[in-house]
C-alpha cells in the first residue's frame, strides 16, 4: 500500500483528493494548519497540522510522521499562498508570506521527505498558469504568480539532480478550478472545474504520471484564467 503526503488538505482540490485516496485504500497523510471534520469518518488518513511558512515545524512535523511510515512513495505540494492586490500595495511582509509558504516550505519539505522518497517515487508540485512563462497574466498576482514559476523552475532542477535515484519530479500548471482561492484571484468568475473532477486528474497523475514524464510542466487548463 502506497503511503501519499499531501499538503494544503483542509479544503478544496486537497481535501478532495485525501477522501479519493482514502476511499482507493491508500494510507493518507494529511498536511495543513486546520484539518477536515469530513476526514474523521475515513480509515487511512492521518492528519498532521502544520504551518507550511515555519521551516522548524515542518522537519519535526516530517520526523513524527516518519516515525509511523518508514517511506513515502507520492508527495504532492498542493498548498499555497496567495495576495489580490496591486503590485504597489504588497508589504513586504505579505510578498515574503507568499513565498514563505509557496516556494519555500515547498523546497523544506522536500528536503525532509526525500530521504524517506524510494526509487519508484514521485514529486508533483501543484503550480498555476500564472507561473508560466508567456502566459496571459493578471493585475494583482504578482507575489502569487511569480512564486509559481519559482517552484516550476525548482521541480525542473530537483527533477535532473534526483535521477539518478529514480524520484521523478513534475508539476501541474492549473488553470481555473472552482476554489476558495479562485475566488480571491478572480471575484465573481466561475470556473468549468470543480475540485472533485481536478483532484481526481491530480491523484491520477500523481500514481502513474512518473511513469512517462520527469520533470515536465504539464498545463492543465481549458479556460482563461
């Protein structure tokens, strides 16, 4: 039985795909600041909570976590960060927030994990379109944005670094997906996507995707945003 890390849990496409693990019999650990009431009715999921931005939590969080689980096979960066205002207006304290959680708990965490990581095992970073080079941008995205292509640029490297150890490094560039944070980006706007359906493309990807890609940027989008 495949173990799978996945972070950002609480609501939206990570909750969604810690029941559709759960419910496919993988064990499930959780990562996230609030857990889920919908998770206490599952068998497989362990639910740790963990601020993403604290780098010291995050490798005690890893240790307890490996204490119960010699390895994990799937890690999945699905959490992020994000700020909807113009560019002007982003404190210092709010740009370095985003990047905080977004890049660099996303490199802390792969740190701590990949020891644990056997040949076979697979890092999918959740991106956006936004952090594409030549795609279409938004006013007000800034941190968001750039802090995306930061990460896509980092799998890329981790991608060449790692191998030789068979740990195979992608992302997905989202489009729009129906969630809490698409509606801070884009108020008002309706997505063709719900959780459900992206989380069940990601959990998919995320158990075959090494198997044919190491790292790839995968766009997965069909609408603008």
């Amino acid at each position: 039985m495949k173990n799978i890390l996945i972070t950002g849990t609480s609501r939206g496409i990570g909750s969604e795909m810690v029941k559709q693990f759960a419910e496919s019999g993988y064990n499930v650990i959780a990562l996230s600041r609030k857990s889920n009431p919908d998770f206490e009715s599952l068998e497989h999921v362990h639910f740790y909570s963990v601020d993403l931005s604290d780098v010291d939590a995050l490798q005690n969080c890893v240790a307890k976590v490996t204490e119960q689980f010699a390895t994990i096979d799937v890690l999945i960066h699905n959490a992020g960060s994000i700020v909807n205002k113009p560019f002007a207006e982003i404190s210092a304290k709010e740009f370095a927030y985003v990047y905080q959680v977004n890049v660099f708990g996303v490199a802390a965490l792969t740190q701590a994990v990949l020891p644990f990581m056997p040949s076979g095992s697979h890092v999918v970073t959740v991106s956006s379109m936004g952090g594409i080079q030549g795609s279409l941008k938004f006013p007000g995205l800034a941190a968001y944005s750039s802090s995306k292509g930061a990460v896509i640029t980092l799998s890329e490297l981790l991608a060449e670094e790692y191998k030789s150890q068979g740990v195979a490094f992608n992302v997905l560039a989202l489009g729009a997906v129906q969630t809490e944070m698409l509606s801070e980006a884009f108020p008002g706007y309706i997505a063709p996507i719900d959780p459900k359906g992206m989380a069940s493309y990601i959990s998919n990807f995320a158990l075959t995707g090494h198997q044919y890609f190491n790292g790839k940027v995968i766009q997965v989008s069909s609408s603008t945003p």
